[in-house]
C-alpha cells in the first residue's frame, strides 16, 4: 500500500507537465496564427477632382516701403524759430514746415543789397564819364591817356557791380536756406516736439514719407522671371491684415539675381491713395505667370509635400498609387494641380501609413 502512493503522485506530476506543453504549443500556435492573418483594408475617404482654367502662380512676400522716404535738416546752422508741419500732417511740395531764426540773414541780405545800389550808381558815374572822355579825345581835348584811364576805371566799375550783385544772391540763398521746404508732397512721419534749440547744418529733425503711392520690394524664382515683365499685373494682401488690391503692377525686374539667395529682386508698384495699406509692413503679391491652361481644384487636405508636391490616388485594383503634380495656385481651402494625366479618386487626407501599393477601402 505504501508503494502503490508514490507511483500515483509520480504518475499525476507527469501528466501535469505534460498538460503544461499542450497548453504553451496552442497558445504559440495561436499567436502565429495571428501574426499571418491578413490585416484588414483602411479605410480611405475620396476627393473628387473639378476640371478648372488656371495660370501658374507664384507667391513672393516682401516688404511695403513708401514711394519716396527722406529725413530732412537745415543745410545752414541756426535757432529753431517755428515747426509749421506736425506729425501725420500731409504737406504739399514746397511747403515751409519750419523755418530757423533769420535776422542776422536778413541783415546781410539788407547789407548786400545796398552794396549793389552803391555799385550800380559807380559803375553808372563811371561809365558816363568813359562816353564823355571818349567823346572828348576824339575832338583832340583829352588825351589818349585819360581816355584809357576813364574806360579801365568804367570796367572796374562794373566788375564791382557783378560781385555786389554775386554777393546778394549769396546772401539771399542763405536767407531761403533758414526755410525748410517740403522737396515733395507727402506725410510728416516725425518732426520736432518744441522749437528753441539751436541745430547745426544737415541734422536730421523731419522724416517725410510719401505714402499715396507704396513699393513692394520682393524676389522670384529664376524660372519666373521670363514670364514676369514690367507692367503684368499682380494681387497684393497685407499678410496678417486683410487689406488686398488685385490692381498692384509690377514696375521693375532687376537683371541680377541676389547674391546670396540667387532669387531675383522685383519691385511692384501698389496704389495706396485710400491709405487701405500701411507702409513698413509685410505683404504677399500673388504672380501670374504664363497663360491659362487646363487643371484639376482639390481640396489642399489632398496635396502631400513630403517627397515633391503630390497626391494619392486609387487605382483600378483599389490599390495606392503616387502621382506627382505641378501646383499652379494654393490657398489655405484649395489647390490648382496639373498631373500627367486626369486625376480620379483622389485620397483625401492621406496619412502618413499609406504607400505605394497599399490595398484600401473607399468609404
């Protein structure tokens, strides 16, 4: 009877090991089974491609500078009398808009003027006396001598006269100096708080802008620049603002290319007599380029970048396939593509686990 225990718990402990394998090889065999079972199709949801006319575009950002930009000073030293134009005053071409203190240069106009009257009364006394002296040795009663003498003392004369007549010109300049003039119209954009102080020659105290007219100053491709010429018309909108005119022209293609970005320097003229846009500030132009041609519009969700501009389609075996495009226009909504052929069930919102020959299904 003893013997007959241990042979049974011997014969249970095998039997357990045994169950224990049984039990490892299905669960490994069912996790293969798993693994190899095909996955399911993702599921993928459809664009459909619109037939439009489109032109190639090219967007360029730049900066929108004012037509005409100058900080002005006095070209003589002096006192600030008067400030005559404040800031955001528009002025007019030729307006004074200040004016330094002026009598010490009106004294010297004063002074240059009464030594042209005194000149002009000697060169008149002494040219009258070089007629009579003439006159007189042609009837023998003054001699050659005097004559001369009476001419060359006329001459003198009148020489004195040109550089009175010099000095008062010089002197009058200077008076029109001690008057600062608007060189063109435009909008004070700075200008002096208080007057009184003394400033020297060419210090800056104005900064004049002309603003009715701005200038965007961007760059193009290389390859857009044999379809950009001067005149062609653009769209320019204030990035982040709003403000937009579709009737900004292009004025000026530079023949040379950026040294450092090898892009080619273009300046667009953007009318701005509504004050709609502000100068100083970035904007995008929108350029046209080319003629129109036949596109297909999807949805921008639709157009991958990484790689080169392209989409995904479907194909006839509702596998993935990857076409490239040309993008001729894109917003924030919609893109303009060219393909090699017609686009057709168009992925849209592809993610980043489809490639090419992926097998799906279309929702």
């Amino acid at each position: 009877m003893n013997l007959e225990r241990p042979l049974i718990a011997a014969t249970l402990a095998t039997c357990g090991l045994l169950l224990s394998g049984c039990e490892a090889r299905a669960t490994q065999q069912a996790a293969t089974a798993a693994a190899n079972a095909p996955a399911s199709s993702p599921t993928v949801r459809i664009a459909t491609p619109k037939p439009v006319q489109s032109v190639r575009s090219e967007e360029a950002t730049g900066t929108l500078y004012p037509a005409k930009a100058l900080q002005l000073g006095f070209e003589v030293g002096g006192r600030l009398e008067r400030v005559r134009a404040q800031k955001g005053e528009r002025v007019k071409q030729g307006q004074v808009i200040a004016q330094l203190n002026a009598e010490i240069a009106d004294a010297q106009v004063k002074q240059a003027t009464a030594t042209v009257a005194a000149a002009e009364a000697g060169a008149e006394l002494a040219t009258d006396v070089a007629g009579r002296n003439a006159k007189l040795q042609e009837l023998g009663s003054v001699s050659d001598m005097a004559s001369r003498s009476a001419a060359s003392t006329s001459q003198q004369a009148r020489s004195q006269l040109l550089a009175a007549r010099a000095g008062l010109s010089q002197a009058q300049a200077a008076r029109r100096r001690h008057d600062l003039r608007a060189p063109f119209d435009g909008t004070i954009i700075d200008a002096p708080d208080q007057v009184g102080a003394t400033v020297g020659p060419g210090v800056t105290l104005f900064k004049l802008e002309q603003l009715d007219t701005l200038i965007l100053r961007t760059s193009v491709s290389s390859s857009a620049r044999a379809q950009l010429v001067p005149g062609t018309r653009v769209r320019v909108e204030v990035v982040g603002d709003g403000a937009a005119t579709d009737e900004a022209t292009v004025t000026l293609v530079l023949p040379s290319a950026d040294a450092q970005t090898r892009r080619i320097p273009v300046e667009i003229r953007v009318s701005n007599a509504d004050g709609r846009f502000v100068a100083n500030t970035l904007a995008r132009a929108t350029l046209k380029l080319g003629s129109a041609t036949a596109a297909q519009a999807l949805p921008a969700s639709a157009l991958a970048s990484s790689g080169g501009d392209h989409v995904l389609v479907v194909d006839a075996a509702g596998k993935v396939r990857r076409v490239a495009v040309d993008v001729l226009e894109r917003n924030a909504r919609e893109v303009v593509v060219r393909a090699p052929a017609l686009l057709e069930r168009v992925i849209d919102s592809p993610t980043s686990g489809l490639t090419e020959g992926t097998r799906v299904s279309i929702q």
